[in-house]
C-alpha cells in the first residue's frame, strides 16, 4: 500500500507539483505504521534536503515510532534536533511520547528529567503525563513515591482518571499488596470513576499470583453482573492462575468457558495450557493441545516450545525434545534463556555433558544484541553446576559456580547444597570453607539439610569440631535431627 503511495508521490513531483510538509507527513506516517523506519527516516531527510521545516507533528511521528521500537536513541536524535531548530518547540503530546518510551525502559530518571523540562517549558502536565510518571515509579517499586505523585496531580488541577488508577492498582498488586489495592479500586468508584476491564484484569491477576483463585473467579462474576466484558486476558489470566495451582481440570473448564462466551483461545491461552500439563508431568496431555492449535491456524511461539521441550526432559523423553528443538529452529524461533536452560538440562540428563557444556558456552560466548545468543542467567547456572557435580566433574562445576557469582548471580541454597557434597566427597576441605563463608556472606538461609550435610561431611572427613559446631548452631535455632555417625 505505501509502495503504491510513494509511486503517487513520485508522480506528483515529476509533474512538476511541490509537496508540502502535509505530504511529508502522511508518507511518513504511513511507512511508521508498517514499521518501516529506513523509509520512514529516508522521507525525512529528503524534506529537510529540500528546506521544507518539520512540524511539530511531524517530528512526534518520528519520536513514536522509535519509541515504539524502543530505539531511545534514534528518538533521542530526533527530539534533539527538533529544540536545537529553534523554528519548532516540543509540545505536550511530543513529551507524553518520549516519556511513554523511556517509562516502558523503566528509566525513571529521564522521564523526571523530561518532566522537569516540559514543566521549565511552562507545560502543563495532564493526565496522561501523571499517570505515565506513576507507572514508571510503580515499575521500580517505589510505591510511596507514585501514591505521592498520584496525589501531587489536584495541584495541576487534573482529575485522575481511569487510567491513572490502573497504573496505581497494578503497581501495589505487583508488590502483592492487594489490600492497597482495593483500596484504590474503592477511592475509584467513590469518585464516580468506574472500574473498566484493564482494572479488573490487574486485580484478578493479582489476585490469582497470591493463590487467591476464588476471589478471582468472584471478581470475574462481579464483571458480568455490572456490564464490563470479560476479555481473552482475563480469561488467560485466570486459566494461568489455575496451571500455577496444578488445577488442571479447573483450568480447562475456565478454557471452555472462553469459549462458550465466543472468545477464541489464542495462542497465550495453548502455551499456558501446554506448560501447565508439562509440568504435571502429563506430557500427552500437552501434545494433544500442541496438535489442536495447530490445526486451529495458531503459531506457537518460544514460550510453548519451551515447556514441551522442558516436559519431555523431565519425563526422559530426549530424543522427543530435541525433534522439538529443531522443529523450533526451522520456524524461525530463536530460543531464549529459558529454551536453552531445558536443552542442557535435557543434554545432561541423556549423560552428555560434553555437548551440555558446548551449547552453553556457544550462547553465552557472544553479544546480546545478537539473537543467536542469550544473556546467562542463575536457573542456567544452577542447571549446569548440579548436572556436572552429579556427574563427578567438580572442578567444571567449580568452574562455573566461580563465573555464576562473578556475573553477579546469587546461588541458592540447592546449589550451595549440591557443591557442598561434591567438595566433601572429594575431600575438598578448603574449598567446604570457603562455599560456607561465601554463603554467610550472600545471606542465604541455611536450613536443616545444608547443616546435615555439612555436619556429617565434617565428621566424615575427621574435622569432628566443626561437625559439633553445626550441630550446636541448629540445637540453638530449636532445629533437632538424628545426629548419628552416619
């Protein structure tokens, strides 16, 4: 479509007609919408090359689509060269635009920075600035300073509107303060603003993330009874809510509700389903409705490769996981962090620790632009180290539990546990010492099973004064168990 547009266009000026920043516009406008921002940025400059000043509105048009992208930097550029113009001012909407960008970054001080600047600019902020400014600080966690912020809006005299209470609510719902948030939702309905299907969405989500299922489907039948439509994400909300229970039956059952209210299941609501199955270990279960979606026209994504590829290592079907893989990689998907954890856990568990450690050192080893690579994280560590301690390669495993806390990642106490006992039978003593103090110096919560270990290990390993110490340490916690030789 806008092929045939820039043809128009290309006529228009062999005509000998002159087109106007208006033409400019829609062209460029045009080609954002389709995400062609080389095209985009080409009209662009062929009009500053012309000596024809961007508006305003031309230069937001391009603010947004880089900001959509999430390329700041681009945006940045154009932001930049439209004040140093002098010709024309950013207004509010340009600002709204460029903070939206930077709140989805989660760069709170350059949306404070912007504000700051539009308020020098004698701009007033409106609704949308505020509520943008109160979910960017509710994205960090700094909930009393979105509340404060919240409330700083009647100084403008803005009235907050339905939007500004979402991004409240779901800040206080993601910190698992629901009681805060119901709060709000009742403030909201006092001031005449009524709750809309994003509010209840927020709330039943976090209400299903605190286990709370019931009070969910009761919010869902409250939706009903007052007129605001059930969506397919209030749908696959609850159904995830159900998977993460292990309440598969009410899961499908919520799924053919879906239905019922001719909402057709897409493919968030089969990946979920999926996972859940997998992870009750009824991987036909998963495979079945792997089938039903495909038939049914939907693609699935990493997310549902995932857990079939994660089911099938955990039930020892290999041979199945990787078919899977490969499957993946032919439809163009690039595994992500987690696609590779389940590979090397699946490499590991068929006994190839050789290829195990290839794949990870192959997706780590390069740039994280690159999509061919993935940034390491703690589950892919742990997943690598436990595999080569049961294997008997300590110092690999040492190796990498080295590089896991040198990236920053803080180990928990299974893999504490499992290096622990790799370095005892090993006779490791130093190494003992050395995990326990890194342990005390990471904070991590020794329980009755790291103090058995150890106890025993020292004993064992004739360090029978250590071994006593760890004993006493769990007598005084009140923690008891059997302390025998063996």
């Amino acid at each position: 479509m806008f092929d045939s547009l820039w043809e128009v266009y290309g006529d228009m000026v062999s005509r000998g007609f002159s087109p106007t920043v208006v033409t400019y516009g829609i062209l460029m406008n045009g080609y954002c919408v389709q995400g062609d921002f080389s095209n985009a940025r080409r009209v662009f400059d062929e009009m500053l090359q012309r000596g024809i000043e961007p508006t305003v509105v031309v230069y937001t048009i391009l603010i947004r689509a880089f900001c959509n992208e999430g390329r700041m930097g681009e945006a940045e550029g154009v932001f930049g060269r439209m004040r140093e113009s002098g010709v024309v001012a950013p207004n509010l909407y340009t600002y709204k635009t460029l903070m939206d960008g930077y709140c989805r970054m989660g760069d709170v001080k350059r949306v404070f920075d912007l504000y700051c600047d539009m308020l020098k600019r004698e701009l007033h902020p409106d609704v949308v600035i505020f509520a943008t400014l109160v979910d960017v600080l509710c994205k960090v966690g700094d909930l009393k300073a979105a509340r404060n912020c919240f409330a700083y809006m009647a100084k403008f005299d803005v009235v907050p509107n339905a939007h500004a209470y979402n991004s409240l609510i779901h800040g206080y719902c993601k910190v698992g303060n629901l009681a805060g948030a119901m709060r709000l939702w009742v403030e909201m309905e006092k001031c005449g603003i009524f709750p809309d299907v994003f509010t209840y969405n927020i709330v039943i989500k976090g209400l299903c993330d605190s286990g709370r299922l019931e009070e969910a489907e009761g919010l869902m039948e409250k939706m009903d009874k007052v007129g605001v439509l059930a969506d397919s994400v209030t749908y696959n909300v609850v159904i995830d809510g159900c998977c993460k229970t292990g309440d598969m039956e009410k899961a499908i059952e919520v799924c053919s509700q879906m239905t019922e209210r001719k909402i057709e299941p897409n493919v968030i609501t089969f990946s979920t389903l999926i996972d859940g199955f997998c992870k009750k270990g009824n991987v036909k279960a998963a495979m079945g409705l792997y089938t039903e979606m495909v038939i049914k026209g939907l693609a699935p994504c990493v997310v549902t490769y995932t857990a079939l590829i994660d089911g099938h290592c955990k039930v020892g079907n290999i041979k199945e996981a990787f078919r899977l893989q490969k499957e993946m990689l032919e439809a163009g998907l690039t595994p992500n962090v987690f696609t590779v954890s389940c590979v090397i856990d699946g490499l590991l568990k068929d006994g190839r620790i050789h290829d195990a450690i290839k794949l990870f050192l192959e997706k780590t080893g390069g740039k994280m632009d690159d999509g061919r690579f993935c940034a390491p994280n703690s589950v892919m560590y742990a997943i690598l180290i436990q595999g080569l301690c049961k294997d008997g390669r300590i110092f690999k495993a040492t190796k990498f539990f080295a590089e896991m806390r040198w990236n920053g990642f803080k180990p928990d106490m299974l893999v504490y546990l499992t290096m622990l006992q790799a370095h005892f039978q090993f006779k490791h003593m130093i190494d003992v010492m050395m995990l326990h103090a890194d342990m005390l110096k990471m904070g991590v919560v020794r329980n009755t099973n790291i103090y058995r270990v150890m106890s025993r290990g020292y004993r064992e390993n004739g360090y029978l004064k250590s071994a006593h110490m760890c004993s006493e340490h769990l007598m005084e916690c009140g923690i008891r168990f059997p302390d025998s030789g063996g």
